[in-house]
C-alpha cells in the first residue's frame, strides 16, 4: 500500500472510495458525483493498493485565524473526508492517513485539527482513540423531513411546487422535541485534536 497526494486523475476512484465507504453509516446518502475544491490550502490524500484507491482523506487548513476552523484562536484543520472501503477496514489505513496528514501539517502553523461527524459510535469511539476530544457543547442536528413532516417548516412560494423532502440544521436548544418530531435526525459532533509540536 501506498500513500500518496491526491491528483485529478483519481477523481472516479476517490469517489467510488467515498461512496462505498460511506454505505454502512450515517452518510449513507451523502452523495457525492465528483471531488469538492477548497478554497483555502489543503491536504489531500488517497491511500492505495494494486492502483485502487482504498483510502482518503481530506483537510483544509487555514492561514489566518478563523477562516476555517470553528472557535478557535489557534490556526486550525478541519477534515472534510476520511474513508476506507469496507473489505480494508481495521488494518490501519484511515490512521496511517491521519498520521501523514498530520506531518504535512508541522510547517504550516496549525495548532488544531477539527472534525464534524454524525451518531456513528464506531466513527466517533475511531477519533477518540486517536487523541481526539468530543466537544459536547459544539453539536447541532441534522434533520431530513419527508412528506408531511415537511409541512410544519416549510412552504413553497412557488405556486404547484411542493416540497417532498428537506435537508435541514437545527442550532436550536430543544434538541429532544426535533428528535420526536422527525423519523431521521442525527447529530453532528464536533471533535478536535490538538497536535504537539
């Protein structure tokens, strides 16, 4: 195996990675059909076997404070994506990758790396192994309302034009009243990892 900067050439095997990985979790329908840009410096990886893409990860990291990281005052990372296909799961690939990743961040100045995620134990107990620390005041919901329950937020302001489904964020405090009032609704949990110099 080897582990190597993402090129565009890796487009098709980059998201064949993601999607596959991402099928057993809470991102299951987080779709995407090609890779995104970022608009500030970035760590792209991918890790691969027999020249198949088995693994990746994304960071974004900032030079000024606050132009990607969430509150905080040292310069932060913030992994977008990191995933392994399943049948290569549990032989250390998405650490190997982290551990790159980190290297390539010891002449950059960045002090933090966050990562967002949704419920998944098995990905949040992941993070915690690897040093991170779950933020517990730092999470939102993410709401998918279908049919009726799209009705009680929303109304077309376009006349024959009805909204079926939604994709929604809930900053609110009664978290509890969102998750009984919605079939699906996952929270969306901060970690971060403080890297030593």
């Amino acid at each position: 195996m080897i582990i190597r900067k993402y090129t565009d050439k890796d487009n098709l095997g980059w998201v064949r990675c993601r999607v596959l990985s991402f099928l057993d979790s809470a991102y299951f329908d987080n779709v995407l059909r090609v890779k995104e840009k970022y608009q500030n410096p970035s760590i792209e990886l991918v890790a691969e076997i027999d020249n198949k893409i088995v693994g990746l990860f994304d960071l974004e990291y900032e030079l000024e404070i606050g132009n990607v990281g969430y509150k905080t005052n040292e310069l932060t990372g913030v992994i977008w994506h990191i995933a392994v296909l399943p049948e290569y799961r549990n032989h250390g690939i998405a650490s190997m990758l982290l551990k790159e990743a980190i290297k390539l961040l010891e002449s950059t100045g960045v002090k933090i790396i966050q990562a967002w995620t949704r419920d998944d134990d098995w990905v949040i107990d992941w993070y915690l192994k690897r040093g991170f620390k779950l933020q517990i005041d730092e999470s939102y919901l993410h709401v998918f309302a279908q049919d009726d329950e799209c009705d009680d937020i929303s109304d077309s302001k376009i006349k024959g034009l009805y909204i079926c489904s939604s994709f929604n964020h809930y900053i609110g405090k009664d978290k509890e009243l969102i998750k009984k009032r919605f079939k699906r609704v996952h929270t969306c949990n901060l970690l971060e990892l403080k890297i030593i110099p």
